[in-house]
C-alpha cells in the first residue's frame, strides 16, 4: 500500500490544463514536421471539407498544400505555397499555374510569420501545428472549463466535455503529447479537425513547376456557373484546357472594331491590324500606332496600359492571354447558366454552340469539335423588356495550333522609334 501511494505521489497530474500545456510544449520543440490534417466545418447547412499538407524545417523551409473537392457554390482546388529562406513559390495545380516571389526577412522572423506575411492567412487547423502560439491561444478556450472527462484509449489521451447537447472532444497522442483530433459539436455546427502524422523529411523538394504557367498572382477561385447537364460542364472544361494548354497559335479575327490578325508563342505576343501593330517578346513592346514608333524594356503587366496611352486597344482574347486569363474561363460567370445549345457545321470543322446566360446578358460561344477553342463568341445585351439591345460578334480562324511559328514572328518593329510613355506598375488587389 505504502508502495502504491509513492507512485501516485510520482506520477505527473491528469489534469486538463497541464494536459494542454504539455502539448504545446511538445509542439514547441518540434524542428521537423510532415502532418496531413483532415478539414471539416459545418455550420446550418453549408458543410466545407478541405485537406491539408504541411512539412516545415525549422527556421526557414515549409511546404504546404491544400485541396478542396468541389462543393456547394464552389469549384475544386488544390494549391501548393513552398517556403525557402526568401524565396516564395505557390502552385496552383488545377489551373496550371504559378507565381514566385523573393521577401527580404530579417533572419529572426519566425517561420509562421515569414509564411503570413508572403503567402497570406493560413487557417486555424494549419496554424495550430506550425505557430505554438496560437496552439496555446485556441487551448486557452478549454483549460478553465469544467466538467471534462480523461479518457485513456489506444495511443491517445481523450479529453471529452459534454454539456446538454454540446461536445467537446481533443485526441492527445498518448507518448508525445501531440495535438491529433479536435472535434467541437453542437446542434447545427461542426468543427472537426483529424492530424495524421508521418516521418518528416531531412530536406523540402522544391515544387515541381515544368510546364505550368507563370502568372503576376493566382487566379481566383471563382465559383463555378451552373450547368444545365454534364455534356455542357464537359465542353466548358474542355475548351478552359484547350486555352490553359495553348503553346502557339496563329489567329485571323473579325469583329466589331475590324480585321486583324494575332500570334501568341512562348511568352511573346504580337498583333497586326488596319490601324496599329505591336510586338511585345523578350521584355521590349515595339508599338506602330498613327503612323509613329515606340519601343523600350517593359514587363509584361504594364503592357496593357502602355498600348491604352498608345491609344491601341488590343484584341480581347489576345488580351486575355497576355493576362494569363483563359479566354472560356472569363465567359463562365458565377451567375450563369451554361447549357449546350446545339451544333454548327464551320465547313470541315464541326462545332457545338455553347450558350451562357446570365442576367441581361446572354454569350453563345462555338467551340470547335477539333480542340476545344472557341471559333466565335456572339454577346447579346438584353433589356429588361427580354429583347436584344445591342449584340456583338467576335470571330477566330485559327491558322496554326501548337506548331511552330516562322522565324522572326515575334521580331521587334525596325526604324528609328520613340521610347514608351511612362506606365506606373499596376496596383495590387
């Protein structure tokens, strides 16, 4: 008896608030991390599922990826941020794209802040595992609360709180005292969080970037339009590939403003039309306009606002492109209803008409059988009588798909020119 008293005596109390202290401990001295963390948010009837990756080596490499099925209102993603001392990567694997950065950190920035303060916010469920922090900060909700049961189960530590019909529940490994599961319940909400951990890495692989796109910023995740069924959802996808996958074309258009045509290869862009001809390729735009020259060193952002002060409106979809916006993708609204609205024999080339209706506005779009790109985009403003108050028609001859373009395409404009007008970097959204 005396024996067992002793050993009570010596073993560390049960309590919930050393309990907690003692995870964010644990968690504190992590150097090397690789955790999947399952992500479930319910509140009412809207329910969120999201999965996330995270490795990091402490102080300076981090790795994370986050996916999301599609779900109510919103299309799927899967995005990938890597941290390496300075530099900043972010991937976003369903579009095709990505963007880098380099910030000046001073050498003692904690890595959560160094990856707050260049790839944004990162989540509760996240930030739980990489900032002990705000581990201790979410804690501190549950240590002076009453009423929790500890529950010893195979390889954890439960603390269970159960109050009417409101639960609380938090899975602490039982040997390392790391954070595994919190669940918070109540009627018409759940948060659930599930921790999987594995054997971190002894050094982050950089993401694998080889073919993708480099943008300025990551498309927005915009909420997908509805579809009438799943033929007119497969076309749309299709023809956002064909536009995501485009390695060259050679274009003739006709439309409102008149005939022209347009080549886009490798980063470098180029138009010609009855009034203008510009050229933008290696970082130098040479701009023919009102019979005048221009040319100078510029980057591709501000491309746009140096051919508007040119007074040179470029065509839309070649636009679009230069942009690093897909040309179907910019048509699918989040209020639209896209339905598949028959065929049209474009003489050898077979195509299905598109139809996508949003309020005042209806776009047919044809989209070749051949590749998926669009052959004509008709625009109707309706008003709000139902009839047409002004339509415009855009068409494309494709001319070469993915094929090599003739030497000197992309060529600067020869004769002595002007340099550019000044264009100020465009401001961030």
């Amino acid at each position: 008896m005396a024996l067992l008293t002793a050993l009570l005596l010596l073993a560390p109390p049960r309590s919930v608030p050393v309990l907690l202290d003692a995870s964010v401990a644990a968690h504190a001295k992590l150097k090397r991390v690789d955790v999947s963390i399952g992500i479930v948010t319910t509140l009412r009837t809207t329910s969120a599922r999201s999965q996330a990756h995270l490795q990091f080596i402490r102080p300076d490499e981090l790795r994370l990826t986050v996916a999301e099925p599609a779900q109510r209102n919103q299309a799927a993603s899967r995005k990938l941020y890597s941290l390496s001392g300075q530099r900043v990567i972010a991937v976003d694997q369903v579009e095709g794209e990505y963007t880098t950065r380099k910030f000046p950190f001073p050498g003692a920035l904690p890595l959560a802040e160094r990856f707050a303060a260049s790839a944004g916010a990162y989540g509760d469920a996240v930030g739980a595992i990489l900032n002990p922090n705000e581990l201790n900060s979410f804690y501190a909700n549950f240590r002076n609360l009453s009423d929790f049961r500890i529950v010893d189960k195979p390889g954890v530590i439960e603390l269970f709180r159960s109050i009417k019909s409101a639960t609380i529940t938090i899975d602490l490994g039982a040997k390392d005292m790391l954070l595994r599961r919190v669940t918070l319940q109540s009627p018409g909400s759940l948060l659930d969080w599930k921790y999987t951990y594995s054997a971190a890495p002894a050094k982050l692989a950089p993401p694998a970037i080889a073919g993708l796109h480099l943008v300025e910023a990551l498309t927005a995740r915009a909420t997908p339009p509805r579809y009438a069924d799943a033929q007119a959802k497969s076309l749309a996808h299709r023809s956002e590939l064909a536009y995501r996958d485009l390695g060259s074309a050679a274009v003739d258009y006709n439309g409102r403003d008149g005939m022209g045509q347009f080549w886009v290869a490798g980063g470098n862009f180029r138009e010609r039309a009855a009034e203008f001809e510009w050229i933008y390729a290696g970082n130098v735009l040479s701009v023919r306009a009102k019979g005048v020259l221009y040319r100078g060193k510029i980057s591709k952002s501000r491309v746009p606002t140096a051919l508007d002060k040119l007074g040179v409106a470029p065509q839309p979809m070649l636009l679009q492109l230069l942009q690093g916006r897909n040309p179907m993708g910019t048509l699918l609204t989040t209020d639209a209803l896209v339905r598949l609205a028959g065929n049209l024999a474009l003489g050898d080339s077979p195509a299905k008409i598109l139809e996508i209706k949003s309020a005042g506005v209806t776009v047919n779009a044809l989209v070749r059988d051949r590749d998926g790109l669009l052959a004509s985009v008709r625009s109707s403003i309706i008003d709000q009588h139902g009839a047409v108050a002004m339509r415009e028609e855009l068409t494309y001859k494709y001319t070469s798909v993915n094929h090599a373009l003739p030497a000197g395409t992309f060529a600067a404009l020869t004769g002595m020119a002007k340099p550019l007008p000044p264009v100020m970097p465009p401001k961030k959204q």
